[in-house]
C-alpha cells in the first residue's frame, strides 16, 4: 500500500457523509441538529379504562344497597344464610369485578397497579360484608377465643386442665400481648378487632400468595389468574379470630420462601422465574437469614396450633423427595420441634387419651366419609343447597388443578412443587376426622397450591415461551378464566355466607351471656341445646368471652318434639345449685336448618317452657331466653377449679434424657442446615458438616426412645 497518514486523511474525508464534512473556508456553519421530539404522551388506552370502569361500576352496584340490611331483614335469612336476603345489585356487582378483572387478563401487556386495585376490591367486597352489616362480630368461636385473651390478661397463665386448645397457647399469648401494646384491652375495642380480623388475615394472605405465585415458571396472566382463583376460592371459613387463620399466614409465607430462595439445583419449576429471569441471586449471609426466617414462621406455627405444623413438616418432606427443596435436612430438624412440642408441652391434650385422638389413624374411609358426606345427612332441604355447594366448588377446584397439571405436562414442564402443595394435604384423611372439619381443612392448606394449577389450565406457557410473548387477543383462555372466576365468585356466595343464619351472633344473645357472667358467683352451669350431646358440642352462641373457668357449659338434649319439655327441666334441676338454661335464635336455627328440626320449634319449646310451674325466666328479649329452677337447688355452687397452670409436663429420667437429647439434637441439626445454606451451590460436604451428621445420630436414637416410651406409659 501506498501513502502516508495525510493521502489516508484525504479519502477518509471523501467517504465521510456530507454533515460529518469540514466546512468550505468563508461557507456559513450548518444548521443545527434538531433534537429528537419527545414522544407523545399516550392516552389510555381502552383496554385499561374500560376494565377499571367496569370495577368501579361493580363497587357501586354491589355496597350500594348494603347499607338497607338492617337487623330485621337479617332476621328474615333462612336456609341460604345471607345469600336469601342480598339484593340482586349485589350479585351484579360481584360478576362486575369478575368480569374487570379478566378483561385485565386478555391485555396484551399486564396493568399490575389495575389488577392489585380489582383484586383488593373483591377481597374488601366478599370479606367485609357481615362487618358492615351486622351489628355483632359474628362466628361463635371467636367470641370463645376472647375468653382465652380474657383470662391469660386476668391470670397471667394458662390453664390446659380447662380447654385443649391450652397446650398450643403461641397465638393467645402473642395476641394478648400485641393488643394491650396497642392500648386495646376494653371489651368493645376487642369485639372490633374480631370483627374486621377476617378481612385483614385475607388481605395479609394475598401477600405471601403473590410471592409464591412468583416463584413458578409461567406468565403473568398464569400468575395472576392463581392468586385471583385463590381469593375466590377463600370459603373455607377458618379466617375468624383463631390460632388456624393465623398459622395459615404462616404456612403461606413458610411455603412461598422456600419455593422462591430454596429450589433445588435444577428444578426445573425453580430454574426460572417468569420472563426468563434467574432465581434471586442470594449470598452466604442472605441465604442464612432466610433460613432463620423459615425456622422462625415453623417455630411461630409450633405452638399455636396442632395441626398446622404437622402439614408445613409433609409439604417440606415432599418438597425433598421430589428434589424441589435445597434443605435436605429440614424435614428431620421440623419433625423433631414439632414432635418434641406434642410429646411433652402437650402433654394434657394425649394423656390418656390416646385412643380417642389416634384411634382414627389409617381409617381413611370413615374420616372421610364423616368430614363429607356425614356433614351434608339431615337438616333442611334448602340448606343442604349450600352443602352441596361447598362440595362442589372444593371438586371444581381441585378437578382444574388437576388438568391444570396435565396441561403444564403437555407444554413440556414437570409442575411438582405445585403438585406437593396440592395433594400432601389430603394425608391428613388418613389421620383422623379432627371432628368432622378434615376435609374443609384438607382444602384450605390444599387451595394455594391447586389455585395456581388451576390458573395454568387456562394459562400453561412460561413467560419466556414463543407462544406467550406472542399472546393471541382471539384466545378463548381470559373467556374461560372469566366464566370459571364468575361460578366461583356465585359459589364463594353461597358457601361462604350460607351458614349466617346461625353464624351470625345477636345483641339479645350477647346480652343474655352477659347475664349469665355476671351471675356465675362462684361458678354457674349452662345448659344449652344440642341435637347430639356427645358429638355436637359447639354451641351457636357468644359463649366463653368471660369468666372461663366459673361457667360451665353442658350440651343438653333437644327434644324433637317442643311439648315434651320434661327432661329439660329434670336436667336443670339435676345440674345442682348455680344452675341455668338458655334457649338462643342461633342455636335454634341451627337445629332447623342443620339438625332438621321444625321451623316452629323454638316458638312451641319457648311457650312449653313458659308454661312450667318449676321454670323461672330471669331473661328475655327478642333473640334468647334464660330458664332458672323457681325453687333453687340446695347447697352452693361449687368454687372454681381450673387446675394447675401450663405447662404442665410429667417428668421422669427417660423424660428429661429425652427433653436433653432433642435439645441437643436440634442445636446440631440447626447448625448443619446452616452450614449448608452457607456453603458453595455443589460443593461437597465439609468435614464439620460430616462430624455433626455423626453427633446427631445417637442423640436422634435416644430422642426417638425416650419418645416412644413416653407416649407408651403416659396415653
């Protein structure tokens, strides 16, 4: 090649465009470059205004008559529950939310402030109506549950000899304590907090449902149709002022931490996260922190509830056996605190009565049977309605989980971390009947992870696939995601409120309990009505709120036919001195709609009672009446005895070796889980990680001993 630097100059220059040009000597500079225009603001487009119309419309419609249910048309409710006195707008408002938010689904880019706001609403909307409407916070056991807030604040204890729910006090003592942090300790300000506690726990659910929801491989739409299934599929009924509803938040955050920071290397429903992106980077000291967290909502669960850790332990199990768990260890570490809480600060709950709590083990027929079908047999024929739909909508949920599944198979992606959450529940069929309520329990812990299955049955692609970046506005998935969303929002209706005839608690049944506190001088016994003394043993009354341990209720046989009366009384005068019994609407309705008893039974045993010479009613109003022997019993009450303070543990030397042992067994086990999160994604064990598995073999060895022998001298 030829020419120095200048020749290259030269025509480099004569290739350069003509803006890049040296200017002509004497020419005038060139124009100045325009800058870009900025781009036109967009206007909003009809696809997210005309769903937030439909939202808004939907609002209106469904609170606008509310504020017309008053006490006497919630006196008119019948077998139907609320659903019988609603007026039509509100049903069209419900369908009207639906409708928004699967038209949010059918856009082609997601509008996630939109759909947050649709989906809180229709929370607020199905949740908060009894609060608004009725005069009393409703659901009977919540009442019983203040009792418990009541006496640990009077006594500053527990008290196992008097209720069962004693050996798990973890959620009174921390509700107790949070409330009188926050000032609240006045019996109103307490009857508030159990009237919105439902709304809040379903809010607070959304939360942790969201971040499991972002911990599976699929698209947006699959991922809010989940949790948009979840809350309207949320009838279960188990979010009232209870240690379940709130181990629930637990076992939803426990499930969605391990499933977004823990897969296992390689799952392929952990691998990736929607639109492509990697599963969280975390380091050493992070992952060691969400370890702690996941411990901590276990240890939380442990000791609030009986059931609840017991499922976190076999969704967590599953998880490892399938390989879709990073914390091979933690199944052994949680069965040990959870058995190691049962074994011996639960003490008085099994204690001679092992074979009432676990003769049900393995009699998977019979505890099904009684949790479904033998919870439908009798009662009135329109109630039954609302049974059967309860039925219906749990089989409708699980049947699209399940093709859901199917549809995530043929796409090509193994959904198994879904699937553990979806089914591991149903093993507590196998374990007993938990009074008749296993099979709404089942679906409760069952519904995260069958929501969002059933989310991809309607929306199986990942984010990343060909197929949903390139979304189709002519699909008929949204059409369908809207007609599923609006049978479930009709059925959550039906089976949610359907009970509120005898749910809903009233000012006169209040105020006759109240009677009744103030009367219980040393102590006092009430007898109430129940269809089957042995098993029913519930009442549907505010009972409990007060004075746990001075008033003593007894389930008393109703007669089915109101003239015969006798027994009753013969019973009230055999209870001894301090002695009452109370005819409440809500127990009456109950007998009629769930027990089949006449609609003019309480009317006839009310004027049967009157009647007696031997019976003195020293209550009445609209809603309860309360019967005292005229001629009192003699002798006096008997002084309250509510046993020794929890908790209450036998001790002896295998028992303390075993208490030392498991201690001990934990610390180790907690230590090797966190050296292992800690460690390097594949990296061998290290020699301290090998030592400890060999400390805790022989102490795992004594804890199962002294455990088994414990169980074997003391049930």
């Amino acid at each position: 090649m030829s020419g120095g630097p200048a020749a290259r100059e030269d025509v480099a220059a004569e290739h350069r465009p003509a803006w890049a040009k040296d200017p002509e000597p004497g020419a005038p500079p060139p124009p100045a470059r325009k800058a870009p225009a900025a781009p036109a603001r967009r206007r909003p487009r009809l696809r997210a205004v005309g769903p937030a119309l439909l939202a808004a419309a939907g609002l209106v419609l469904y609170w606008l008559p509310v504020p017309g249910l008053d006490e006497a048309a919630l006196d008119a409710m019948g077998g139907l529950g609320l659903v019988g006195v609603l007026p039509w707008p509100v049903f069209a408002g419900a369908a009207l939310l639906v409708t928004a938010f699967a038209a949010l689904l059918r856009a082609s880019r997601p509008q996630p402030l939109l759909l947050g706001l649709v989906l809180v609403a229709t929370v607020v909307s199905l949740h908060a109506l009894p609060a608004v409407v009725e005069e009393e916070p409703r659901f009977a056991t919540a009442w019983q549950h203040l009792g418990f807030l009541e006496y640990l604040d009077r006594t500053g204890g527990s008290a196992p000899a008097l209720d069962a729910r004693w050996s798990w006090p973890g959620f009174f003592a921390a509700a107790a304590f949070v409330l009188r942090a926050c000032g609240l300790t006045d019996p109103s300000q307490l009857a508030e907090v159990v009237r919105w506690w439902p709304l809040v726990v379903n809010l607070l659910a959304l939360v942790p449902m969201a971040l499991l929801a972002r911990s599976v491989r699929a698209g947006w739409r699959a991922r809010w149709c989940g949790v948009w299934f979840f809350a309207l599929s949320g009838w279960v009924g188990q979010d009232y002022f209870s240690p379940q509803s709130f181990t629930y938040l637990l076992y939803l955050a426990f499930a969605a931490v391990l499933l977004r920071w823990f897969p296992a290397p390689g799952a392929p429903s952990g691998g990736a996260l929607p639109g492509g992106a990697a599963v969280p980077e975390t380091r050493p000291g992070q992952r060691a922190v969400l370890l702690a967290v996941v411990l901590a909502l276990f240890a939380a669960a442990v000791p609030s509830h009986q059931l609840t850790p017991f499922v976190m332990l076999g969704v967590v199990a599953v998880l490892v056996v399938l390989g879709r768990c990073a914390l091979r260890g933690l199944p052994l570490l949680l069965g040990v605190v959870a058995v190691g809480w049962v074994c011996f600060l639960a003490e008085p709950y099994w204690s001679g009565h092992f074979d009432e709590l676990f003769g049900g083990v393995g009699g998977l027929g019979a505890n099904l049977t009684s949790s479904v079908s033998g919870r439908i047999e009798g009662g009135s024929a329109t109630h039954q309605l609302v049974l059967y739909a309860r039925v219906g909508l749990a089989g409708l949920v699980m049947a699209l989980a399940c093709w859901g599944w199917w549809r995530r198979r043929d796409a090509g992606y193994r959904e198994r971390a879904l699937a553990a959450l979806a089914f591991v529940p149903a093993a507590g069929f196998a374990l007993q009947s938990y009074g008749g309520e296993m099979a709404l329990r089942v679906f409760l812990f069952a519904l995260p992870g069958a929501a969002l299955l059933a989310a991809l049955a309607f929306f199986p692609r990942a984010g990343t696939d060909p197929g949903e970046r390139a979304w189709d506005r002519g699909s008929p998935a949204p059409v369908a995601a809207l007609l599923a969303g609006l049978v479930l929002v009709g059925g959550f209706l039906v089976a949610r409120w359907g009970n509120e005839a005898f749910e809903r608690v009233r000012p006169g049944e209040v105020a006759a309990m109240e009677w009744v506190y103030a009367h219980a001088e040393p102590t006092a016994r009430l007898l109430w009505l129940s269809e089957d003394p042995e098993e029913s043993v519930t009442p549907a009354l505010p009972w409990g709120s007060r004075a746990m341990e001075r008033v003593h209720y007894v389930p008393t046989q109703a007669p089915r036919d109101p003239v015969l009366a006798g027994p009753l009384a013969d019973a009230l005068r055999a209870a001894g001195p301090g002695s009452y019994l109370i005819v409440g609407r809500g127990q009456s309705l109950f007998l009629e709609l769930d027990a089949g008893y006449s609609t003019s039974w309480e009317r006839r045993l009310i004027a049967t009672l009157d009647a007696r010479d031997d019976l003195l009613p020293v209550v009445r109003n609209a809603d309860a009446v309360v019967y005292e022997p005229r001629v009192p019993a003699p002798g006096t009450p008997e002084a309250a005895a509510p046993g020794p303070p929890g908790p209450t543990v036998t001790w002896t030397p295998w028992s303390v070796l075993g208490a030392l042992s498991a201690v001990l067994l934990v610390l180790l086990l907690g230590a090797r889980e966190f050296l292992r999160v800690r460690a390097a994604p594949g990296a061998r064990p290290s020699p301290a990680l090998q030592s400890l598995f060999w400390f805790a073999v022989p102490l795992l060895v004594v804890t199962v001993g002294a455990l088994v022998h414990r169980f074997w001298t003391l049930a």
